[in-house]
C-alpha cells in the first residue's frame, strides 16, 4: 500500500514505477489548509517486487508538507 497525506493548500501527484520503469500506481491528493489532506493505493501482492520501485510526489507548490508511506504486507 502506498500512502500520501499533505497539507498546506494545492495537491501532490503521486506516481509510482517498477523497477522496469513501468507505471503501477498514480493519484492526485487534495492538499487542504490547516488539515491533513490522505490518499492511497493498494496493489496486488507481486506486482513489484520488494524493493523494486521508485515513488515520485510533485507538489503544486513550494508550501505544501507532505508525508509517504509504502507499506508491504508479510
């Protein structure tokens, strides 16, 4: 599971690739002010291997905080 939660006014886009450079989760995050704006994804087991990705946030804006998890299940 891959998670973003950020705040400040804007959004984040959240795109993350496989080891191959294949594209297997993309999402925008609303980013409110003064509260904590969350999304996340969930992927099938195996569709990347561990350790195998890389995770790319753009932020609309130089304000925004912003926090990632990637979570895999044992």
């Amino acid at each position: 599971m891959l998670t973003v939660a950020c705040e400040g006014g804007g959004s984040v886009r959240v795109t993350m690739r496989s080891e191959l450079e294949t594209e297997v989760a993309a999402f925008t995050v609303d980013c409110p002010v003064g509260t904590a704006g969350v999304g996340s994804v969930s992927m099938a087991p195996g569709v990347v291997a561990a350790g195998s990705f890389s995770v790319q946030v753009d932020a609309s804006g130089e304000a925004i905080r912003w926090a990632l998890t990637v979570t895999q299940p044992e």
